[in-house]
C-alpha cells in the first residue's frame, strides 16, 4: 500500500511538472507577440524625402519602398523635425505676404507650385520678397543663409537671431520644410530654395536625388525643378549651387529660365562658371537675375569674407554673399550685422540686388 502511494505521488509530481514546462513554453512564444521591438540600426546622416513621391518626376531615381535618400555629404545632419507654434511671436510689420492662392497650381509632387498670375500683375519674387525701401541711396549689402532646413537648432537659432533683413534659402531635403518657412517669413526672411546642379566630380559629389543633370533632357530637369518648388509655399526664386558641368550650357539652361520667368519666380547665380548661360539668356527670357560676389562655406574664412563683401558694395553699390547655414557663421555673423548701418551700408534682402548687378556683371563675362 505505501509502494501504491509512492506511486502515486511520483506521477502527480510528473504530470505537475510537465504542466509547468507547458506553461512556461506557452508563455514565452506567446509573450514574444508583445514584447517590444528594439531596433539596433544606427542612422546614418540621412534625410526621408519629404512628402512627396519622387518616382514621378521623369529622369529621377526614386528610393525603394522603405530607403531614404543620403543627404550630400557635405551638409550637416538632418535632425529637423517639424516646428511647433512661433512661441516668440515678432511684430505684425516685419511679417511678409501671406500665400496668394491665386499664385499656386497643384502639382504632381506634393505640395502646390509657384506661378505668376493670370494677367501677369503678380509676380511671386515681388510678392512675398523681404520688406526694404527702394529708395534708400546707400549700397546694399544682401547676406543669404542658405543649406537651412537640415539641422533643427541652426535653422532655428538663424529665425530668431538673425535680423530680418537676412534671406533664407534652404534645402529641398528638410523634413517640415513649409513649417520652416512660414515661420522664418513671419519673422521677416525672405524664403529662396537650393537649387543643385550637377558638379564637376558628380556622381562621386552627389548634391542629391532631385540635382540637375547635363545628359537629362529638359523635360526630365524642369520635372526635377517642379519637385523643388513645390517643397515649400511663397518663396521668391532658386539659388544655383554647384553646377560646374551645367550652368555655363544655353541649351541646358534656356528651358530652366523659361520657365522660372513663367512662374513669375527669381534666379541667383553662383558663379561656379566662368560664363553663366543665365546671364545671356535673362536677355531672352527677362528673367529676374542676380548672383552671388563671395560663397563661404566655411565660418571661418568668414572675416576675410565681410571686409571683401563691405569693399565690394561701396565700389558697385551692391553686393550678395552666401552663408552656408552653421552655428558659427551666426555667431560670426551677428555682431558684424550689428555694425552696417553705422558704416553706412544698408542691410537688404536678396531680392533687392536683382537686375542690379546685371549689365556690369554682363560685359564682365563678354
């Protein structure tokens, strides 16, 4: 009778046994449903096309389901995320032109594009340009920012330090891109978009997915054009960067200004050729031109880079320098901003340089 118990007792201990290891199995498979997912890819410098599909713009190659497209290796990280409300509100006056629905079509690609309105009255480059007195007598000197929208704190601390006189243009690759522009403008920047072409050592130097290229049939580059444009709403024109293969060809560039001018929109040269096909063809097409005297892409030639642009203005009456976007170029930009007016210089918007550099510019590149 003890030998039944034992018995007994030795398979009760069994069947419980095999119960727990049932259970704990059960618990584990169906436990792993639930427990969350830790990713150990580490991101590159990376950016995600911004709301918008980039396979439709003819010529383009598109990201495959799920990849993203490098930003160029010269920009700084993409860390923008898109901006909540203005906590700092500037005045009412320094605000820029609000959108006119009558100067935007749909498009393709996202977001509505630039046009000049049907009797040709508006156009957007004069629209929503930064404000600035035409008739003021002292040489202009216009600074633009531009390779903004990439990093979250630059691209902010350039909205609320810079003074209003100082143009943006940014990058078509930032995330929250429209965000970034309706709240510079309110705070009195004139909005202009990069621009890039193909450079010289392309495709080792790739500008990004949307860059302009020589061997692209016009069509496909003005599609590439359209995409750009319509990343944000009430900008003034492009600003060309690179394009050393590019920029000096009429037959690459005429249908780019052709249809700039329709689109009532501005064109600021970099110089990056020794005769800019723009500067021909603005003859043809009355684009609205302007182009760049100094590019500093590095903050720390900017010292040499402001005494040259202070001499250039006072012998012409007019100069533009371009700023790649970076904490210290702000930094090294602020008090030197600070000391134009007692100077004698006037600080003014990109858009006021237009079609004043011209006709010098013109018999320079003869």
């Amino acid at each position: 009778m003890a030998a039944a118990k034992s018995s007994t007792a030795l398979t009760t201990a069994w069947l419980m046994l095999i119960a727990a290891c049932a259970g704990a199995a059960a618990w584990i498979f169906d436990a792993g449903r639930f427990r969350p997912r830790i990713s150990l890819n580490v991101p590159r410098v990376e950016i995600t096309l911004p709301e918008a599909d980039l396979s439709k713009v003819a010529g383009a190659k598109a990201p495959a389901p799920g990849e993203t497209a490098t930003a160029p290796t010269s920009q700084a990280a993409a860390t923008t995320a898109p901006v909540s409300a203005d906590p700092t509100p500037k005045p009412t006056e320094v605000a820029l032109a609000p959108v006119d629905p009558a100067l935007t079509e749909p498009s393709a690609y996202g977001g509505d594009l630039p046009k000049m309105s049907a009797d040709h009255t508006k156009q957007p480059w004069k629209l929503y340009a930064g404000h600035f007195d035409a008739s003021d007598p002292r040489p202009r000197i216009a600074v633009v920012m531009t390779q903004l929208g990439l990093s979250r704190e630059t691209t902010d601390k350039a909205i609320t330090e810079l003074p209003a006189g100082v143009s943006f243009s940014y990058s078509p690759y930032s995330p929250g891109l429209p965000t970034w522009v309706s709240r510079a403008r309110a705070f009195g920047h004139e909005a202009w978009l990069d621009l890039a072409f193909e450079p010289q050592d392309f495709p080792t130097n790739d500008p990004g997915p949307a860059t302009l290229l020589l061997d692209l049939s016009p069509t496909d580059n003005i599609a590439r054009m359209e995409w750009v444009l319509a990343r944000a709403p009430a900008v003034v024109g492009v600003l060309a960067r690179h394009g050393e293969r590019m920029l000096g060809s009429d037959q690459a560039m005429a249908p780019l200004a052709k249809s700039l001018r329709e689109r009532g929109l501005a064109w600021i040269d970099n110089r990056a050729v020794g005769r800019p096909a723009m500067v021909r063809l603005t003859r043809d097409f009355a684009l609205p031109f302007g182009y760049t005297d100094i590019i500093v892409s590095d903050a720390e030639m900017l010292p040499d880079a402001l005494h040259t642009v202070e001499s250039l203005a006072g012998g012409r009456g007019t100069a533009v320098l371009a700023v790649d976007a970076s904490m210290g170029a702000i930094e090294r930009l602020k008090p030197w901003l600070e000391t134009l007016e007692a100077k004698g210089f006037a600080l003014a918007p990109a858009t006021s340089a237009i079609n004043r550099q011209l006709e010098r510019f013109a018999v320079a590149t003869q």
